[in-house]
C-alpha cells in the first residue's frame, strides 16, 4: 500500500494518547504537515482531552478492552497507521492491542505500532520482566504471514532518560544525591528521550518505506557509573554511588518481594525493569536512527542539561 501523494490525506490513529508518551506522539505527528490525528480515548471528559481539541485532533470515545468489533473498526477506519500507547495488563497488551491490530488490518492500514517502547524485550528470557513477556506474548501472536504486506512495528529505545523514570527503577534520587544501582555498574545501557522516541515513532508511522517489525532507536549508550560522572558533571554537585548487591542477589530480592505482596506489582516490578536493564541481556540490536536524519537524538548530556534528568 503506497500512501497518497496529497499529505492531507494521511490519517493516524493513536491509541491511548492522553498518556505522556501518547500525547507526544501526537505533537510529533501533527509537526508534519498536512497530518491528521485521531486520538482514541477512553474517558471523553478528561481534562487532558481540552487540549487535543484545541490543536484539531479527532477524538474518538474508546475503550481498547470493551469496544466492540464494530466499535474498533469505526475507529481504524481510513487510517494510513495505527499506533498503540496504552499500558496495562495482559487483557491491554495482548488482549486488547490484538482486536485493535487485527481491525487496522482488515482496515486496509498500512502498519500497527504496538506499545512497545522499552529495551529488547525479545531477547530476555521469560520471566526477566512480565511486562516484557507480555509484549513478546503479543509481538508472537500479532507476527504477520511471510509475504503480508500489513505491518506490525516494535518501537524500542531503551530507557527513557527522563528523572521519574530513574526514580522508578530506584536509580536516581536526585534530591538526596544519590545513585544507586545493582551489579557492577559497568554494564551498558540505552537510554532514549520520551521527545525522541515520540518524534521516531511519528516517522515511523508515516514511512512510506517498509518498516523493519524491530525499530531500535537511541539517543545515548552507557552504564549507570558513566551517568553518576555525567550527571555531576551538568549539575555541578557530587552523587554517592550505592551499589545495592549482585545481580544474584537482585533475582532474590525479587523473589522475596513476590512472595511478601503477590498482588503488589509496584513492590517488585521496578525491580524487574531493574534486572533487564543491569543485566545486559536486553541491550537493543542495530540502531536504525538513521533511516530518519531529521531526528537527532539527544544525548544523556544533553538531557540532563535540558532538566530531563
């Protein structure tokens, strides 16, 4: 499927774009010209939906668990991509995202953007992470046939260099001026602005081009220590390194953790991320940054200097 010559005809939906990330990505589709956004939300009257209307996005009321086939296909209608920001469980992840990415198809789109937007969640080993297993779950199940023009794309980028982030991995406390980190603190990792991942998945998603099913993107590549250095280095302040054990010691306390409060994801799942990010099985494979020129991505510096971090 080529798109049409006249831009104004490039229609892209995005699911759950009230989100941080969502919403960033309809920013960046809509810095294309002749772009048109249909946001897909679930609550109509969310305060954050003012100001989708104020920039002339499409609002469609939908909810990705409940909707109806016909609802869904309503929504996917003439769209050129389908892109996916929702978070959730497995009845959003898998559930939810493979309706909305059979009806983009049926639709006639031309790609389906999962929500993805992590380190390489293909190459853990089950159980690493569950949010991970759950999106490798989808990626298996929403693979298309050998020869299928329709596309499903897996945007990753790593980390998000963003403060909150490190915060919930328990890497950064920036008040308190301390880093901490399991393992050795050598182990490289990728790290990516929301901006950026936003701007590269908006170009993915109106590439005319065929778009590889594992889109690795990245602003920066290095280990927590080199990052403790560069971030004393913008901020002018010394941090205290805290390692917080062995990566053995980190699957443990995992482990205890699950035991102790089964139903509390927020006890341990920070945790996991943590194992996939110091445990360098996760690192993104070739970078494909370059398919987009337009987009240079910032560096971990450059992050940090501009207050991400």
């Amino acid at each position: 499927m080529k798109r049409s010559s006249s831009p104004s005809d490039t229609l892209v939906v995005v699911a759950g774009a009230t989100g941080r990330l969502g919403r960033l990505l309809v920013d960046s589709l809509l810095a294309h010209p002749g772009v048109t956004v249909r946001a897909l939300v679930r609550d109509p009257d969310d305060p954050k939906v003012e100001g989708l209307v104020r920039e002339g996005v499409e609002l469609a009321g939908f909810d990705a668990v409940a909707a109806s086939d016909e609802a869904r296909a309503e929504v996917v209608r003439g769209a050129y991509s389908v892109v996916s920001a929702l978070q959730g469980g497995p009845e959003v992840i898998v559930d939810a995202q493979l309706s909305l990415m059979r009806a983009a198809k049926r639709a006639g789109a031309r790609r389906f953007i999962a929500s993805a937007y992590s380190f390489d969640f293909f190459s853990l080993p089950e159980g690493v992470n569950l949010n991970s297993d759950w999106r490798r779950a989808f990626a298996v199940q929403a693979r298309p046939e050998p020869g299928d023009a329709f596309e499903v794309v897996h945007v990753m980028q790593g980390i998000f260099a963003d403060a909150f982030v490190l915060g919930f991995l328990g890497a950064l406390d920036a008040e308190r001026g301390v880093v901490r980190y399991w393992g050795d603190g050598t182990t490289p990792i990728d790290w990516t602005t929301w901006e950026d991942t936003a701007r590269f998945t908006a170009a993915a998603a109106l590439d005319e081009r065929p778009v590889p099913e594992r889109l690795y993107v990245r602003g920066d590549r290095m280990d927590i220590l080199t990052f403790a250095r560069t971030w004393e280095q913008a901020h002018g302040r010394t941090v205290t390194r805290e390692r917080l054990g062995s990566l053995e010691e980190l699957a443990q306390e995992i482990e205890r953790r699950m035991a102790a409060e089964p139903r509390n994801m927020m006890a341990w799942l920070p945790l996991m991320y943590a194992r996939g990010m110091y445990g360098g099985k996760a690192l993104l494979g070739p970078v494909l940054n370059a398919r987009y020129p337009e987009i240079q991505a910032e560096t971990v510096a450059q992050a940090i200097a501009h207050g991400a971090v």
